[in-house]
C-alpha cells in the first residue's frame, strides 16, 4: 500500500481488507472509513523477537497497528510533529532506521533490530554514543513502503563501491542496501584547541546503496 504525500509533512494511505500497517502511537492525523487502532505488543511484523530487541535497544517508541473489518476500506493520514516526511519504497532489501524516526510502514515488511557494533565494530558502537540514539537501529525488509521523518526535508544520495559518502552524524535519518558504516574522525590540532571550524566525527557509508540525509542537524 503506497503512501501518497499530502504536502511535505502529511502522508496518506489507503487500507483494504487483509491489508495492514503499523505507525508511530499518535501519528494518525485524519482517517475515513472503518479504521481500527490498535496498541501494538509484538514488536510489528517481526513478532516477539523483534519486541524483545527494541526494549533492549531502549527504543521506546511503541506502535500502533491500523487495518480494516473484512469488506471495508480506509485511508489513514499520518504526520507527526510538523517533521518533514520522507516515503522510502523497498523491492526487497533492507532500510535501516532509527526507531524515532519512522513514522508508519507497510506490514508486509519483516520488523528486525540490527546492534550497530556488527556494522563497524567498535565504530559502530561509537556512532550510537555520539548521535545519542542507542547501539541499535531498526531494519525494515521485504517489499513495501515505510514513511520517516526529517529536519527539513531528506535528500537521497547513492553510495558506491569507489564513491564513499560521509554525513554529519547528526544529519543521517536512515539507510538501505548493502552499506557498511563506520565513525571517522576530522578532528585536527586546531580543532583541538577550539579554532577548528570543521565536523569533529563523519559517518562514512561505503559500499552499494542509498543514504537519507536531512537538511537540519537537530534531533527529533
């Protein structure tokens, strides 16, 4: 069930019989039709497991499943906070995101907890530390669209084996595809006696896949 974008911060989707979604708890702006909501406490599509890793993870951010009775349809609006609202669309691989920042997804996509350690190493484990979102992130895969939230907009930038890209830790939403990460360090003697004007940490992305990077350093 594709998203529609309303404007830059509203997204809308429609919901038939069989059919079902999971969103941020009070991200439902407007609704028509026989929409039920319902608190979630499995985890989403990833069950139990998946439940398990996010209490672990500390990401608190609950859930909220959305569907429909047996004959009906509806269409849900969801926004949240006047984010801006970026649709990812996945033909099989893998989005990694910070749990804040996903709004609402498809249910037909396999809800995971990946230890961003594995990706990186100790690097890894950094990068959570300096963004101050945790150790771990939230994996989306399968086929279907899932809807995040930014600063001021997302822009899409494709990560190659011969073209790295590095990001602001702070500005990084998500990413998808068969990335690696790891926390590199600009930080030079003149930064280190406070007349350095460049980014201390980067978050270099290599590999094959895309990164979603938003136009504001603030968090969510």
């Amino acid at each position: 069930m594709p998203f529609e974008a309303l404007n830059s911060r509203m997204v809308q989707a429609t919901i038939a019989p069989g059919q079902r979604m999971y969103s941020q708890r009070g991200a439902m702006l407007a609704y028509r039709g026989e929409v039920h909501f319902t608190p979630n406490i499995q985890g989403g599509q990833g069950g139990v497991g998946s439940m398990i890793g996010r209490r672990i993870a500390g990401e608190a951010t609950p859930l909220m499943t959305v569907e429909v009775p047996a004959g009906r349809t509806g269409t849900v609006m969801f926004g949240h906070g006047g984010h801006h609202v970026h649709v990812v669309d996945l033909t099989g691989e893998t989005l990694y995101v910070e749990a804040d920042r996903l709004l609402a997804f498809d249910g037909s996509l396999q809800q995971g907890t990946m230890f961003m350690g594995s990706q990186g190493g100790v690097m890894g484990m950094v990068r959570g530390q300096v963004t101050g979102q945790g150790l771990f992130t939230t994996t989306l895969k399968g086929v279907g669209s899932a809807a995040v939230m930014a600063h001021g907009g997302v822009i899409e930038l494709p990560i190659t084996p011969q073209r790295p890209v590095h990001v602001d830790p702070q500005a990084y939403v998500a990413h998808r595809g068969d990335v690696r990460n790891k926390l590199s360090t600009a930080l030079g003697w003149r930064d280190m006696v406070g007349r350095g004007s460049g980014e201390a940490f980067q978050l270099e992305l290599s590999g094959q896949g895309t990164v979603y990077v938003q136009a504001s350093e603030e968090k969510l």
